[in-house]
C-alpha cells in the first residue's frame, strides 16, 4: 500500500478530487494549509506577522491506495491540478506499511 500526499492550489481542489472520484479514490482527505516556500502566488498572497513573511493558501489531499492503483491516482491528480504555472504544487508518494480500522479493529499491512 502507498500513501499520497499532494499540495495542490486551493481553487483546483473540486477538480482533482472530482476527477479522483470518478475512478474511484479511496480514503481521500482533504486538508486546508498554509504554504510557505518560492512557490508563492502573488494573486493568493497574504501577510503573516506570526510568520513574518508570506504563505498562500493551499489544499493537501491524502489517498491510501494498493500499488496497483498508484499510477492512475498520480496522474490523475497531475493532470487535474496543473495549471503551469510556478506554484501548481507537488505530489509524494510514502510506503503504508499497516492501516487499522479504528471501529472493526482490522488491520490490512502491505
């Protein structure tokens, strides 16, 4: 099993997470952050003082899938996300080395 983590512009979320639904994403999440780093958007720009500095505004999605499935969800959610242009963000893929589902109390290891 892999787990993937991408950082995509938040106005893409609907698109890459639609698109990840359609050829059926399992356990995606979603998550609100804050960026820090050269890929900033001075469209999306706000001032942090507790940062003294700039973020924007992004979406992490995560996906636990089988390494059969790690191709189609990677480029799926590059092909959805990518506008081209600095800052479209950046996709990582870890190994799952064990999930447990908290209310059966099963367990899938890789």
């Amino acid at each position: 099993m892999k787990l993937i983590k991408a950082y995509i512009r938040t106005y893409m979320t609907e698109k890459v997470i639609h698109a990840l639904e359609e050829i059926g994403a399992p356990r995606l999440t979603a998550i609100d952050i804050r960026a820090l780093g050269d890929e900033i958007n001075p469209k999306h720009l706000e001032i942090s003082s507790k940062h003294v500095g700039t973020y924007t505004t992004m979406v992490k999605l995560e996906i636990i899938c089988t390494d059969a499935e790690i191709s189609k969800f990677i480029d799926t959610i590059a092909k959805n996300a990518r506008t081209g242009y600095k800052g479209d963000g950046i996709i990582i893929v870890s190994p799952v080395e064990e999930v447990i589902n908290i209310r059966t109390g099963t367990t899938e290891t890789q």
